[in-house]
C-alpha cells in the first residue's frame, strides 16, 4: 500500500471536493440532471460549498450527484481516503479496517466499500484481446476454514475462480471478484478511474428524485 497520508486531500475538505471536481469535471463542470454546460457556482454564506447551479434547469447539484456518493454524509476527504485505500491495497482491505482507518461506524464503513466496488466496476467494458494482442487465463480455489468465518460455523466448499488477464490491458474475473493482476496502471491511476466511474452509479437506501 502506497499512500501519503500527509496529502491536503485526505485532511482537507475543500482540497478533497477540488480533487474530485477535477477527475469529475476535467473540461468544466456540467449539470448531471440535464447535462448542460450552462451552469453556475454559487458563493456566500447562504450556500455550502462546492454547491452549483443549471442555468437551463435551474437544478442545484454538487460533485457528489449523480454518483455513489450522492445523498451521503461521510466528509469528502474520508470519500477520497477509502478510494486510495481500496485501490491500493494489495490483498483488499476489509469494512472492519476501513471502520479504523477512517474513524466511522462499522456499517458505514460496509457501506461506503461496498459503494466503492460499485464504483469500481467497468460501465462498458471493453473486450480483452484482439490482433496481436496476449490472453492470459488462470484459475485458483477460494474458501476460508470455518474458525474464519463471521457468521457460518461451517465452512463452504471451496469456490473455483477463473481470471482473464490481456498483458498490459484489463483483466476479468469469474465467481468471484477481487483479482488482484496488473492492470497496467499505479494505484493513483486506478484510483482516478474508480472515482470517475462513481458518476452515474447509486447505492441509497431512498431512491432518487
């Protein structure tokens, strides 16, 4: 796990929102209800920050609409830590360190991880191989021994995982997620994806209006 912890995103609220504006909105900032470009940020003290405005909608939003983030309370910069975190860590890292790491509940830790591997997940993804290109595949068995277990008090069987991993490109896995292949990409580029793939994926307790 590779993370400077002394990052002003990771401490700073207003640091950690302009971080996520920047990978949300590299060409300028758009309304996620509409989609116009015509918007406005609103300033003063009446306002909380990073809080903007359609001027074709007239629909207010922040960089935390239309993602799995919306309608949460968690501080922006615990936001951003858990993406680090969880795209950083080697083997995966569990709700129980995130509570921890992040000085929040348990079941908001579950929550938030849970909210992050949605973000993970490719919307379209693309095919592996093609002309030229390499398909590696591999399968490996996983299963945990009963003493392990949270709940069970009997062991499953152990469940078989396929990967397939295209050389210096993506990879699937089957069954089972968390394949840990190289992507090809440092865990600040694969962070920067994971946020961005948040835009337009919600995991709420109330459906969105």
């Amino acid at each position: 796990m590779s993370v400077d912890f002394t990052n002003p995103i990771f401490t700073d609220e207003d640091k950690a929102r302009e971080h996520l504006e920047a990978l949300r909105w590299p060409d300028g900032a758009f309304c996620p209800h509409c989609g116009s470009t015509n918007v406005h940020r609103l300033e003063g003290k009446s306002h909380r920050p990073g809080l903007f405005q359609c001027n074709g909608c007239a629909q207010a939003f922040t960089v935390m609409v239309g993602s799995v983030m919306e309608r949460s309370h968690i501080p922006l910069r615990k936001w951003v830590l858990a993406f680090y975190l969880m795209n950083s860590s080697k083997k995966g890292i569990s709700a129980h360190q995130l509570h921890r790491m992040l000085g929040v509940t348990y079941k908001t830790a579950w929550f938030l991880a849970h909210r992050v591997r949605e973000a993970m997940k490719p919307t379209n993804p693309s095919a592996l191989g093609g002309e030229g290109k390499i398909v590696e595949a591999d399968e490996t068995a996983v299963g945990g021994k009963s003493k392990n277990r949270a709940f069970r008090k009997k062991a499953i069987k152990k469940q078989i995982v396929v990967s397939l991993v295209e050389r210096d490109g993506g990879a699937r896995s089957f069954h089972v997620g968390g394949n840990r292949a190289k992507l090809g990409v440092n865990d600040g580029e694969r962070t920067a994806r994971a946020i961005k793939g948040a835009q337009g994926k919600r995991l709420t307790y109330r459906p969105a209006h």
